[in-house]
C-alpha cells in the first residue's frame, strides 16, 4: 500500500511541476505564493466588515438595470487571453444587465470590490463574507439572477448549484470544451460528477460551444443551446493602422528578409497543434510563418519546427496589442490535428481573422466547416494549394465581404443577446 501511495504522490508532483514548468515557475515559489495568498485571504476575511462601505454595495443593486449577471467564479480577468468568460459579462453590462465577476485577486488586483464600469464590478470571491452579502442582495432582487457557471471552472461545486437552485436564481452552464487530458490536465472525479448531475438536471440551462458538445448534451435533455465563440468586433478593427516602428514589426521584418507572405497563427500551442503541416509549409520556402502564443505543454520544442529558417515564434502576446501583431499576416491558418478532440472545439481564433479581414485556411474540423469564409482542406498537401488560393482572395472584395458579414453574425454581442433570448423563452418552459 505505501508504494501505491508514493507512486500516486510522485505521479501528482510530476503532473504539478510540468503546469507550472511551461511559465517558468518552480513548484517552491508556487507554494510560497499560495501560502501568501492564503494569509492575505484570511487577515481580508477579518478586515472585510472594517474596511470596506456594503453601502457602496446596496446603491449598486439600487441603480437601474434588467437582470444581474452573477459570476463567481475564481476565473482571471487581467490575463493575456481575453475569453468567454470576460466578453460575455462584457457585453451583458452594456445590454443593461447589472454585471459581478469573480477574480483571481492575486492577478486582478481586487482586494475586495473593483469597478470596472458603472454596471459592472469585479469581486474577489475568496472573501466570503462579502460573496454571502452579494448574496443577499441578489436573493431580494425582483429581477431576473443570471448565475453562469463554465464547465473550465473547477472551483464551483455541485454544493454551490444546489445553493443557487434555492435561491431561486436561473442558472446557466456554459460547456465550452470537452474533457480531456489536452486540454485541462488531470480532471478530478468530482468534475465529471458534477458535470453528469448537472446535465442531468432540466432546470439548469445549458448551452454548448460546438455541435458535438451538443450532441453529447442532447443525450440528457431537450433544452440545450448551441452558442459557439465569437469576437469583440471593436477590439479587432481599431488596429487597421499597426505602428510598423514597433519593436514586434522590426524584429519581423529582419527575421522575413526575403519578405515572404506571412502565414500566422495566434492560440495554444499543444499537442492538438499539426506541427507535421506547419513543418511542410515552412519547407516549402514560399512562406515565411508566424506563431504566436503560450506553450501549454513541450509539443512544439519537440516538434523541430523552431530549427526553420523562415519561422518566427514571438511567444505570447498582449490581448491589447494581439490585433496590431495579427495584422502583419497575409493568411491566417487553423492547424489542428483532425481528431475528435478537435471536432469539439469552437475556435476564438476563428472569428478573430474573420474580424482581422484576413483570408482563413483551415484543416477540416466540424466547426469550421459551417463558414463560408474558410477554405479548408484535408490534406497537406491540399492546405498548400488553398494557401496559394488565399492569397488570390487576399483583396478580393468579394470574399472581403464575406469576412466582414461572418465576423458581424458572430461577435460576442450576438451572443449575449442570444443567451438572454434562450434564458426567456426557457424560463417558461421548466
């Protein structure tokens, strides 16, 4: 039995380290900074009734407004990647919802209530009387509640739903992507519990990024939405004009000497990434290829592909400056691995080059196969020929349109009002 338990625990550590590895942090400094937080959490618990006015709190709920939209999930709003969970709350605040997210305050800077705008505020949920007194106030409201919880949230339990239940507020999953090992690491028992028990339940509403995450869905229930990613189109039409002085652009253009067309790809990069395709464009000397994003495990450093002459890894990249460093590409590419894994997927990057106005060459997944926009192949060798293509469309203004067309149906404002939309035709229905 002890070698079982140290395999485990020698299993964990190693699981733990190769997280942390692929930021450069070491497990010790990890340890220290959640013993700091820790503390820090326990002296603000104390400090909360002191410290901060519930005044400022009862005039928010006081003010007008048409639902809430109640988040507390331990989720990080400052990050690099800018996803679901912040662009939905986003746009709810502008369609007179009365927004409260939940933070990571090591990261988001909340000691306890940060306003981001005059209908939204960031909480940090580890305070907790300060989440029992949102609590409260959301209870007593003759509004509509809106608590959504994300299926990549694992710090909510199923405890927590049945609290919500009880409360009498709607609550909405929002399933993005699959399980899987890929994409979320180790994913505890408990998880998949609590996402069997909530599917299960026909009083939760629940809506899926993709086809295939709906069809496993519909399985359980009848009333399920499909509300894939979309794009903040106001974020990535400002940069149309990059500065081309920036150190970004002239460390590109030295590294593309014989000026190239620039094929560029912005996400994770993992396992789930054809490094195989990207290696066969960059030996084709037509091309040169910019990758941007986080390392999400040590795929790419295996793969070889940085040892090519014509390619330019610059690493992670700022949501803030993301569009300026996207608009060096003549062809933006989707190269997943055709798997089922991928066929789950709705891809962010998708609607971001639709916005980008940049020609979208794709390896064929089931998501990308609904838009007109992408040219997508099955094939190496046929993802080269429709690379030649695209750069035929490049300034077509037909196809231009078509982008812009793609783009506007699928921004993140689209999406919340088709949330609201779903959350009141089905209110009446359970």
């Amino acid at each position: 039995m002890k070698s079982i338990s140290a395999r485990k625990i020698s299993h964990a550590y190693r699981q733990v380290k190769r997280r942390y590895d692929r930021y450069g942090i070491s497990i010790i400094q990890v340890a220290f900074n959640r013993l700091v937080l820790r503390l820090r959490t326990a002296l603000d618990n104390l400090c909360y009734p002191f410290f901060f006015n519930k005044e400022d709190l009862e005039s928010l709920f006081s003010s007008r407004y048409e639902f809430v939209d109640y988040s507390a999930g331990k989720l990080e709003w400052n990050g690099r990647l800018v996803q679901r969970y912040r662009q939905i709350a986003t746009e709810f605040s502008k369609l007179d919802g009365l927004v409260i997210s939940g933070s990571l305050p090591q990261v988001d800077n909340v000691r306890f209530v940060r306003k981001i705008s005059p209908h939204h505020i960031l909480i940090n949920p580890y305070i907790r009387p300060l989440v029992k007194d949102i609590e409260k106030l959301c209870s007593a409201q003759t509004k509509k509640v809106i608590v959504r919880l994300q299926s990549t949230d694992f710090t909510f339990s199923i405890e927590d739903v049945n609290r919500f239940k009880e409360m009498g507020f709607s609550i909405l999953y929002e399933y993005i992507d699959p399980f899987h090992e890929n994409i979320s690491g180790d994913i505890p028992e408990k998880i998949y519990e609590r996402h069997k028990r909530i599917l299960q339940d026909e009083g939760i509403f629940v809506c899926c990024t993709a086809d295939a995450l709906k069809k496993e869905v519909s399985i359980n229930r009848a009333n399920v939405l499909l509300s894939p990613n979309g794009v903040n189109l106001e974020h990535w039409k400002s940069s149309d004009k990059p500065n081309k002085n920036s150190a970004f652009y002239k460390e590109l253009k030295g590294r593309n000497s014989h000026n190239l067309p620039v094929i560029g790809y912005h996400g994770a990069l993992a396992k789930w990434i054809d490094y195989d395709l990207l290696k066969k464009i960059s030996k084709t000397g037509d091309y040169f290829l910019l990758i941007i994003g986080q390392q999400y495990d040590d795929s790419l450093k295996k793969s070889g592909l940085l040892s090519s002459q014509n390619v330019f890894y610059a690493g992670p990249v700022d949501y803030d400056f993301l569009p300026q460093a996207a608009q060096a590409y003549d062809i933006s590419i989707i190269p997943f691995e055709q798997s089922e894994l991928s066929n789950c997927v709705s891809p962010i990057k998708l609607f971001e080059y639709m916005a980008l106005g940049k020609p979208i060459v794709s390896t064929e997944t089931s998501e990308v196969l609904k838009y007109r926009s992408c040219l997508v192949s099955q094939t190496h060798d046929g993802f080269i020929k429709k690379l030649e293509y695209a750069l035929q469309l490049k300034n077509e203004l037909w196809y231009r349109k078509i982008l812009n067309e793609e783009a506007r149906c699928n921004s993140w404002n689209a999406r919340a009002k088709q949330l609201l939309a779903f959350l009141k035709e089905e209110q009446f229905k359970v």
